[in-house]
C-alpha cells in the first residue's frame, strides 16, 4: 500500500484553532516526511508556524520549533505525559486485578511508568531508574557490548554488505537488554519477536488494545526472570532494582513489570534508529568516515552531532488546561506532539543545521528531550552507539550506501529506518 493510500482522512477544525495555525501534516504517512523524515522537517521549519495544528490522526497540535518543544518540554502542567490520566489507569489496573483474583485471567495490566506519569507520581518512580541507570552502572556493560558488537559484525563482514537494521541494529539493543537484566541470551528470539510487534503497533495511530496486548505479552515474558532474580540476586539491574524502595517500602512484582515494559518500549527501537541514521550518515558521508577512521578520538564528537542532525523522536503529551502557548489557543484535553528532530534542526537556534559539524560548540541538542523526562537512557545509548562507531569502523573496509536498493524510512512517534542496505568491498580471502 503506499503512503498516500494510508493517509488518514483529515478531522474538522476546532472553532479555538486559529486557521493561519492548521498544517496538512500525517506524522505517519506524509509521504514526503516518508522519503527523507529530517528533510522534510527542514521544509517545515521554512514555511509552517512554530506551534501548528494538523487535521490528521484525529487532530492535534505539533511543537516545531527549538524554543516550543524546549518551553513545552519543561511545562508539565500545561502539558501533560498522562495521555490517558492516572486515575484512569490506575481503575483499569485495579479492575484487571479484581478479574485475576477471581479467575477471570487478567492480572497484573502493566504500565510503562514512569513515563506516562506526571510529577509527583513521576518523580518517585523515576528515582530508582536514576540510580541504576548512573553513569557508572553503565560503564561496567562496556565489554560485553563490545563483544556483541564484534559477533554481529563479523557474521555479514565476508558478504561485502548487508540489511544493516536486520543484521546489526536490531539484534544489538535487543542482546544488550538481555544482558544488562540478567536474562537468558536464549530468550532473544522471543523478544525480537515482541520488538517487532511493539515497532508494528507504532506504525499507526494508537490502538490502545493491541498496545496494552503487547505490554502484557512483554512482562510475562520478563516475569519468571523477574521472580528467580527476586530470590537469587545477581549482578544486574533487575537485582539491583528489586533492591529499591518506593514510599519506604520494598518494591512490588507489579512495579518491577511496570518497569520492565517501560524500559523494552524505551530502549530498544530508538538505540537501533540512531545506530541506522549514524552509519546512514557515515556510508554517504565518507569523508568523515575516513576522519574518525584515522583517529577514532573524534568518535564521541561525531556521536553527539549525528544525534542532534538526525533527531528522530517524537514525544506525545496532553493539553491539561485552556492555555495560550506561542500564539496557539489550546484547549484542555488537546493531545500535542513535541516533533523533537524540528528543535534539533532549527535554524534559530543552530547556525546551518544541516552541516554535520563535529567541531560545532557551546549548544547542546535535544535528541534525548528536556525537562523532567528527559530520556534516563541516555548513557547507556551513547555507549552502545560509541562502541558501534568504534568497532564497526574498525573491523568494515569503507562502507557506503547500496545505490541499488535505498534505505527505506519509517515514521510515528520513532522516526527511523525500515531497511537501510550497505556496500563494501569483501575483504580478500
Ligand atoms: C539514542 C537512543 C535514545 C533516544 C534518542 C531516546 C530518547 C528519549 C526521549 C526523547 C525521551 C523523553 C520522552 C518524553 O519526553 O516523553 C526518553 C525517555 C526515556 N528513555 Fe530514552 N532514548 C534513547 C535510548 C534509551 C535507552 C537505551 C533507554 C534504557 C534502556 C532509555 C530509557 C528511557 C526512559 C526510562 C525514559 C523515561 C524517562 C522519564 O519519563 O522520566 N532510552 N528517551
């Protein structure tokens, strides 16, 4: 079906939307968003108001602009995480629990907490996430990313290509995850499985029953290695995390899988599309793939700024009061997207946005968000990106694009690719 098949029929304005404000934008098929994401945002930032509205996916307010996803990013009580409020999720938890007791085969409906939370919820539940995911904690996953690194890459090395998000960028978080929880390696197949399944769920506007499915799905994978870790601790972060405290009190088996869907959901598909749009990047750009191969000391550089070129997520948060925002009148109850990659190009704010400027100073990008949920991932991303740059530039002879097949994009809430071919020479035999 191509992208304009897809698109979903436009809604009728709200009387409040001013019209010098509305924007035909579908953040999942616009076809032209569909060829080349950044490039179209790029576009965008030329021609379309900083704050907008977009008759697509039900109608809602997009941030485009540095200082509207920035301001917004940072106004958590005009502009809500609880897309669906806390004390709706907090009723169907407890209905799901009332069916399991009695028999009825539902249990625990797992959440992804603390990102849909606001604060003060928010902050209790952030706080143990925070400590085990501390710089330090991350450090010590160094080797054993390395060593996947190494096995992934040099099972496609001989092909002289390969589907870079099938044979590396997909496989690595997915193994790294297992890793770091202290789960089986025989458990990967299963949980690409559910990667996929998460990543399909995303390709359209929400659908809130296959979504809730697919948590449920997740944590009862997680669960028997949640439990045998409970009695058993090791060395890992669900150990540690069974250590922490919420109010005082040990923490639940229920709030472990909240926590274990939130971090699947969180730290898989968007480690994979930064590994995809950094060596996208590098097979066109082979210039500086050559600088970073002569002195891999510029690789943390080149790390940053590939980030904020090719930001690539997009954020969903609720309008919680009648608020003027920018010159946009929004009503209690709007939904909005924060279009982070329009923050990290915008030429307000980055002078010639679109050079990737390793050397670039003094402003930091918005690639991981601002603000309280600022993405608490963060390490642990840029160590498997560093170790990939580093290990993929040291063991592949130069790489570029297959001009034959072009990369393929996908777009929702995770802007990536779907297939990205790469071309080297074999190395001799
Ligand atoms: C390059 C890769 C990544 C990018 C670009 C990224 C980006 C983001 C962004 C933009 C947010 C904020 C969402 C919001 O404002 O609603 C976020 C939140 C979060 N990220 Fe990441 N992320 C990445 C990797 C990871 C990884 C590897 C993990 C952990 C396994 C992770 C865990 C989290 C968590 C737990 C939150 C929720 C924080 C909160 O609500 O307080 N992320 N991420």
């Amino acid at each position: 079906m191509s992208a304009a098949t897809q698109l979903k029929p436009p809604v009728k304005k709200p009387a409040h939307v001013a019209d010098s404000l509305v924007y035909d934008f579908d953040m999942y098929f616009d076809p032209e968003y569909l060829a080349e994401p950044q490039a179209k945002i790029i576009k965008m930032l030329e021609s379309v108001p900083p704050v907008f509205w977009t008759p697509r996916n039900g109608g809602h307010w997009v941030f485009l602009s540095h200082q509207a996803n920035f301001d917004a990013a940072r106004d958590v009580v005009s502009f809500s995480n609880e897309v669906v409020p806390y004390s709706k999720i907090k009723v169907a938890q407890t209905v799901f629990k009332i069916l399991g007791k009695i028999g009825l085969g539902k249990g625990h409906l797992p959440m992804p907490f603390p990102i849909m939370l606001d604060p003060p919820m928010h902050t209790k539940y952030r706080k143990p996430l925070q400590r085990a995911f501390g710089p330090a904690n991350i450090r010590t996953l160094e080797p054993g990313i390395r060593e996947l690194c190494g096995e992934l890459i040099d099972s496609v090395l001989a092909q002289g290509g390969c589907e870079f998000m099938e044979s590396i960028a997909e496989p690595l978080p997915v193994k790294v995850f297992l890793q770091m929880l202290g789960m089986s390696p025989d458990n990967f197949l299963e949980y690409r499985a559910l990667l996929k399944e998460h990543m399909n769920n995303g390709k359209t506007e929400a659908n809130p029953r296959k979504r809730m499915e697919t948590l449920r799905k997740i944590s009862a994978a997680m669960r028997p290695t949640m439990l045998k870790l409970k009695e058993n601790p090791g060395d890992d972060m669900i150990s540690e995390l069974w250590q922490s405290e919420i109010d005082g009190r040990p923490i639940t088996l229920e709030e472990m899988e909240n926590y274990g869907v939130l971090l699947f959901i969180a730290g898989l598909d968007t480690v994979m599309q930064s590994l995809g749009f950094a060596v996208r990047h590098l097979a066109a750009d082979t210039a500086l793939q050559q600088r970073l191969r002569d002195d891999p000391s510029l690789i943390n550089d080149a790390v940053e700024e590939i980030l904020r070129r090719y930001t690539f997520t997009v954020p969903v948060r609720r309008v919680t009061k009648d608020v003027e925002f920018m010159g946009a009148r929004m009503k209690a109850n709007d939904h909005a997207v924060l279009l982070l990659p329009g923050a990290d190009l915008d030429p307000k704010y980055f002078d010639k946005p679109t050079d990737v400027n390793i050397e670039r100073e003094g402003k930091p990008h918005i690639a991981f968000n601002a603000g309280p949920h600022r993405c608490l991932g963060s390490h642990l991303a840029r160590l498997e990106l560093r170790i990939l740059y580093e290990e993929f530039l040291k063991r592949v002879p130069p790489f570029r694009l297959d001009p034959d097949k072009p990369p393929v994009f996908e777009c929702g809430h995770v802007v990536g690719f779907e297939r990205l071919n790469l071309l080297w020479d074999k190395p001799a035999a």
